[in-house]
C-alpha cells in the first residue's frame, strides 16, 4: 500500500466525524440512562428546593439545597437512596448548598469540629449539647441528627442556612457474645 496515494483530508474528515458521532451517541445514552432519571427522581424528593447535577471526570456531583426548615437527614437520606437507584455501581457525591450561609461559615467551621470529635468518640449526646451552646453563644441555632452512617449539622440565623454532612466509618462487628475465645 502507498501511502502517498492515500487522501489524508478525506481520511482526516472521516476520523473526525466517526470520534464525533461516538461523543455523541455516548452524550445521548448517558442522557436517557442518567442524567433524565435523576432529574425525574430529584424533581419528587419533598423538602429539596434545588438540585444541581454535573459530571467531574466521571463522577456525577449532585449539589443538593433543602428546603428552609426541611430536615436535612430526610432530604439528604432520600436523594442518596434515589441516586443510588438510579446510578447503582456509579460513582456520584452528594454535596449541600446553604442559602446566604456566608456569614455561617467560621460558625459552622467551628462546630465541624464537634462534629469530628464525636464521631471519632461516639460521643454524640455531649456534641449536640456543646454545639446547642456554641451556636446560641454566635446568635444563631443549630440542629443535628445523627443516623447509622452519617452526622447531619443545620446552622440557621434569621434568613441564612448552612449544611453539614459527615460521614460516619463502618464499625467492626462487636465480640462475640458469651466470653471465652470461641476455642
């Protein structure tokens, strides 16, 4: 074959269409398969006030707002079951937008290290009160709610909300009950 015989600009054009056609059949099955389902599905969550979704290097990053006055485990528990549904294997993150929070953050900051504590001790009777008085101390409230596999913190003053979410490590399985080795 001679290969100064060959048309490059032909060859070059073609090259070009066929990578373009692939991009774009991969564009439209992701976006029946993913992208239009997860709309649908964050569209009924109930207490979500936006959603955002793109797609970082392959990782699908949903940024989430709940409602004034939701409850942040509820609206975040349910986004995560529904994209999980939707994703199953896929690699996704979930991240939670307040609305004015610039003024929480050094507040939030400050209790994000409550948060940490406790969740390294399991001490979270003793966090929610010290983060209670930290944040009437600051002129502001704060909720919490703990669950199996996550620590949820809301910051509110007057109109401005700010969000935490932290996850909690798997713990190993207690001792086998009874005493003895099991030997």
């Amino acid at each position: 074959m001679n290969l100064r015989q060959l048309r490059w600009p032909v060859v070059l054009v073609t090259l070009a269409v066929t990578l373009a056609g692939l991009f774009g059949a991969g564009q439209l099955v992701r976006s029946q398969t993913i992208d239009q389902p997860l709309v649908t599905a964050l569209a009924g969550v109930d207490g979500l006030a936006a959603y955002h979704l793109a797609v970082v290097g392959g990782v699908s990053e949903i940024t989430i707002e709940p409602a004034p006055g939701a409850s942040l485990r509820k609206v975040y528990g349910e986004v995560d079951r529904r994209v999980r549904q939707i994703l199953k294997d896929g690699q996704y993150v979930i991240a939670v937008a307040g609305s004015g929070a610039g003024e929480l953050e050094p507040l939030v900051e400050r209790l994000s290290l409550f948060v940490q504590e406790a969740v390294a001790t399991g001490a979270f009777t003793g966090m929610a009160d010290r983060i209670a008085a930290e944040a009437a101390a600051a002129g502001a409230r704060a909720h919490m709610a703990v669950d199996d596999r996550r620590v949820y913190l809301t910051v509110w003053q007057a109109d401005a909300y700010a969000y935490r979410v932290v996850e909690r490590p798997a713990w190993p399985p207690a001792a086998p009950q009874g005493g003895g080795t099991g030997l």
